[in-house]
C-alpha cells in the first residue's frame, strides 16, 4: 500500500544499553536507543536492557534489512527478549480517514482476536508475563459497543475512534489517533523477538487485516458470524479451523498462509542463523 507507514519498538534484556546507544548512534543515528521503563522496573541491574525505537518507516526491503542487522547486533551480543514486548505502530492515514475501512477493521480484530493472541507469541508457546498487564483484550468491550451503539459504516471516523478508544494499556492502542506528532494505529500484543523474520509475520499480519479491511472482498457476513460467538483469548487453545479460515481471508498467497499458520502452531525448525523471509 503506497500510503503505508510503521514504526517498531524492539526491546531487549541482558545487555548494555550504553552499548546498545553506541552502536545504534554509529549506524543508525535516525533510530532511538532509550531506557524502557516496563524493563528497568523488573531488572536487577536497571543498567542492562532498554528499548530501540525505529523512525518512521516504508515497507521496503532496505528497512526490513536495516531491522535484521539491528536483530542480529543484539543476538550477537547476548541480549534476550524474554518477557518484553515488540510493538509496532502503522500510520492512521491508512484508513484514509473512512469509517467503513476503520469499523470493518474493528470488526475483524474482534471477531479474530483469539487466534491474533496466539499468533503474537512468535517463537514463544505462551504470552509474556506482563501482557494482560500491559496490552489487555478488547474484543468483549468491542462486542458490547458495536451491540449496544448499533454501530453503522455512516458514523464518521472521528466518532469511532473516541468510541473505541480503550486506552493505551491495550492489544490495539487507538490512543494515539488524531494526535499529528503520532498519528497511529498501535499492535501491542506481539511477545518480544529479536528474530527478523518474526517482526516481519507479525507486521504482516496488522498490514493484512487493515489490507483486507478495504478489500471488496470482505466477507460481511462470516464475520458477523464470528462476531456472534465467544472465545477466552487467555486459554491459549487453539483454533485451527479458525485460524485457516482467516489465513483464507488475509492472505494473498500460500507461502504467507503457511507462514501464518506456522507462527500460530508455533511449528518451528531451530536454525543456527537468521534468515530474511522475503515474501
């Protein structure tokens, strides 16, 4: 999508983040090497650990090469992402300010949101420690609201994000929309990775349901079905039917449905090295 624009925040234990500041200074001075206040508050040593945040960002192989470096400096080093998170904010433009691309999107997060939860894990079987703290489900309040308000495409785009703002300590952050120095979308239940090609499923997946969202393809009333139904995103159980049939709706070709539902199963080889999943 051309008017597509993101940004991550990778966070990471064990390791110094003076070291960590020296190196991204060195080459990549447009990054941010900072201090991570969830990580301080739980380390012994408040010096080892902190957050990288990226500038805004275009989906680019340049960018996605630039990430795994950065991966691959703090792998080399020892660092650990072992109870961080990996969030990543896409630009609200991308809705292009319509309420039936933004309500339709809502729709299917909610209806999905068990099986984006798991997905999220990454290369982990179970979610972080602080996730239900930090980046909490909206999908019931969500049900409530679309229920209760009768909700319809016609309600303007401003309206609907102050209705669906739950705040910040969310899995979808909307608190962050309308604001011009961050006007973004935030995805805030990926568990923390320093493995590139996790950063590149986990936002290919955010980018997919916006893409899909605007799609004339969208199925109306499957969704709606699945609206209907309710599931416990804390059991971590899986939902393999389900999760195929969103694969179906997202996705533009088998390799990123395999893909996806790998990640989902959490089907995976260990290989001593990185390797850049180029789609």
């Amino acid at each position: 999508m051309e008017n597509l624009t993101f940004g991550i925040e990778i966070e990471y234990r064990d390791l110094l983040q003076s070291l960590v500041t020296e190196y991204i200074n060195a080459n990549y001075p447009i990054w941010y090497s900072k201090t991570e206040d969830a990580i301080t508050k739980t380390s012994t040593d408040p010096s080892l650990g902190g957050e990288i945040s990226s500038p805004i960002l275009t989906n680019t192989l340049n960018t996605w090469e630039d990430i795994e470096s950065i991966c691959a400096f703090l792998t080399t080093h020892h660092a650990s992402s072992l109870n961080t998170g990996a969030h990543i904010h896409i630009g609200a433009n991308i809705f292009e300010n319509n309420s039936r691309y933004f309500l339709r999107f809502l729709k299917l997060w909610t209806a999905y949101e068990h099986i984006i939860y798991r997905f999220s894990y990454g290369e982990y079987a179970y979610a972080r420690d602080t996730l239900f703290v930090y980046a909490k489900p909206v999908s019931s309040e969500y049900k409530r609201l679309i229920k209760s308000l009768n909700l319809t495409y016609q309600d303007k785009f401003a309206n609907l994000k102050f209705i669906f703002n739950l705040g910040k300590k969310r899995g979808l952050n909307l608190s962050n929309m309308g604001n011009p120095d961050k006007d973004t979308i935030e995805f805030r239940t990926p568990n923390g990775t320093l493995n590139p090609n996790i950063w590149y499923n986990n936002f290919n997946l955010f980018k997919s349901l916006i893409e899909y969202a605007k799609s004339e393809n969208y199925n109306e009333d499957l969704i709606n079905f699945r609206l209907s139904q309710t599931y416990d995103v804390l059991d971590n159980k899986i939902y393999f039917e389900q999760a195929m049939e969103l694969g179906d709706l997202i996705f533009k070709t088998e390799r990123e449905k395999l893909v996806f539902l790998r990640q989902y199963l959490k089907d995976f080889k260990e290989e001593k090295e990185y390797k850049l999943v180029r789609f």
